[in-house]
C-alpha cells in the first residue's frame, strides 16, 4: 500500500507473509553457500550452486537477467566491492567473498548476502569484515518507529570510521517487495535524526560495503564488477529489515553461525 504523498511502501500483513516466505528462503540458500566455501572452487560454482538450491525452493533467482546482470548471484571478491560477476576465478587461500542472494518467489524479492572467509583470513581481512558485520548489526539496532533513516547511516559511518575503515557511499541499500530496488535509498552514511522516520510496515535492506582503505569505487569495464579505488579489501553483509511497531524484524535472518563467516544473528 502506498499513501498519497509517500513514496515509501507501507506492507499490509498479507504483503508481509509473502515477505517473511521469500526471505527465509534467501537466507536458507545462503547458508547453504557457507559450507561450500574453500580454496580451489570457482565462482561459477557457486553461481550453479545458488541457481540450482533457488530453482529447487521454487524460487527464481533475482539476479539472473536484471539489467543485464548475466548471472544467478552476485561474488565479489576481495577488492571488489559487489556486483561481481561469477566466472573461473578460483578461489584461493585468504581471500574474502562477498555472496549476494536475491530470491523472487510469488511476487516479491529477498536479498541477503555475507562475506565468507577462503580458508585463513590474513589480520586485515577479518578485520574488515568483522568491521562490516557489526555495522550492519548496529544499523539494525537503530530501526525501530521514531527513529530516522539519517541513524543508520550514522551508526554505521561513527562505528566503521572509529575502526579505521571507510563506507562505500556509491551504492545503498534500498526499499524492497514487489520492486527489486524501491524507494526508498538506504545511505550508509548520514547524520543522526535526519531523512524521514521508520514506520511500521517498511521493508528495506541495509547493505553496509566497508573498506580497508578510501571509500571510492570504480566499475569495472564488464559494466557490473565494483572496485575500491585504491584496490584494497571491502566487505559487506545485507539483510531484508521490516520495520514493526516495537523495533524491526530481520527477515533474512538464520539462526547461529553461517559457517566460514563472522556472521551470526544474534539479535532476534
Ligand atoms: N543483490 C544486490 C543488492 O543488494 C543487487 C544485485 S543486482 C545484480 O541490491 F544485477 F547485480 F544482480
Ligand atoms: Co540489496
Ligand atoms: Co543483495
């Protein structure tokens, strides 16, 4: 439902159902990528993987086709910021990925996504992405009625700066439903009790990239595959937040641990 004047989508319980359907199933795929996760593997393995697990779900894989993206899943690979593409790149000992899934499934979009580790991750790897997980967990934090779309960015861009790392300002995260990126953009930067406050019934994603070093990107000549600018590690984590009467609920996510991750879900 979208009341005049607004153009951020306020969910009925029904459009919620459907919501909370689609992103458990996002995130069931997603922890089912963790496992398969080692040195030696390719990213197209993980995009034959995660197209096969959606499709089984009875799913279709967002991704695949959208404006052109050519695969099922997003793989992004130490420097690269999102939006890469899967291919023969092997995976090797130490780096990080990024894996970013997007279900469709009666109607309406799920996105998730976490950073896992390759084997040993080196000091500044896990640091990063420790960095980028809790972010995410402190923006979440901060979603509830009252509050503003200004304190997720601010709580991310207080917590990642104090860490010495930077936020990735040229992508956000985004409204979600029936529309893949709806209104509103969700910065990861901001100042507190700024942008218009949380309602119940929203549906966003927070999707916090965080980098080692400066916080400038660039594409890549495949039209798709972000880099930071000075070519050091980024990592991100995304979950589908609704915003209830009390706080928010987070539909993407598990329970416990994604293996080869920092990730784990401790707030619900
Ligand atoms: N899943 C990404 C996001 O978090 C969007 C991927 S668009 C694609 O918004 F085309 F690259 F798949
Ligand atoms: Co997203
Ligand atoms: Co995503």
């Amino acid at each position: 439902m979208r009341f005049p004047g607004s153009s951020i989508e306020i969910k009925t319980e029904r459009e919620i159902q459907f919501m909370r359907e689609v992103c458990a199933l996002a995130a069931d795929t997603l922890s089912r990528v963790g496992p398969m996760i080692e040195a030696g593997i390719t990213t197209q393995d993980i995009d034959d993987f995660v197209h096969q697990d959606t499709l089984k779900l009875g799913a279709r894989p967002a991704p695949l086709n959208y404006r052109g993206f050519p695969k099922s899943v997003c793989t992004s690979v130490n420097e690269v910021v999102c939006h890469g593409i899967p291919g023969p790149r092997r995976l090797q000992d130490g780096d990080i990925i990024n894996v970013d899934v997007t279900h469709l499934y009666q109607g309406y979009f799920g996105d998730t996504s976490a950073t896992f580790y390759v084997g040993k991750p080196s000091k500044a790897a896990k640091h990063v992405t420790e960095v980028a997980r809790r972010s995410l967990e402190l923006a979440i934090a901060e979603v509830k009625p009252g509050n503003r779309f200004g304190d997720i960015g601010a709580a991310i861009q207080e917590f990642a700066e104090a860490q010495g790392c930077s936020v990735v300002q040229d992508f956000v995260g985004h409204g979600i439903g029936r529309v893949f990126h709806d209104e509103p953009k969700v910065s990861h930067v901001g100042r507190r009790g700024t942008g218009r406050r949380f309602k119940p019934g929203m549906t966003f994603t927070i999707e916090p990239m965080i980098n080692e070093g400066r916080y400038e990107t660039r594409v890549l000549d495949d039209d798709w595959t972000a880099v930071t600018i000075d070519g050091k590690l980024s990592a991100q984590f995304e979950h589908t937040i609704l915003v209830t009467p009390t706080g928010c609920e987070v539909l993407t996510a598990r329970s416990g641990r994604l293996q080869n991750s920092e990730m784990f879900d401790t707030y619900f």
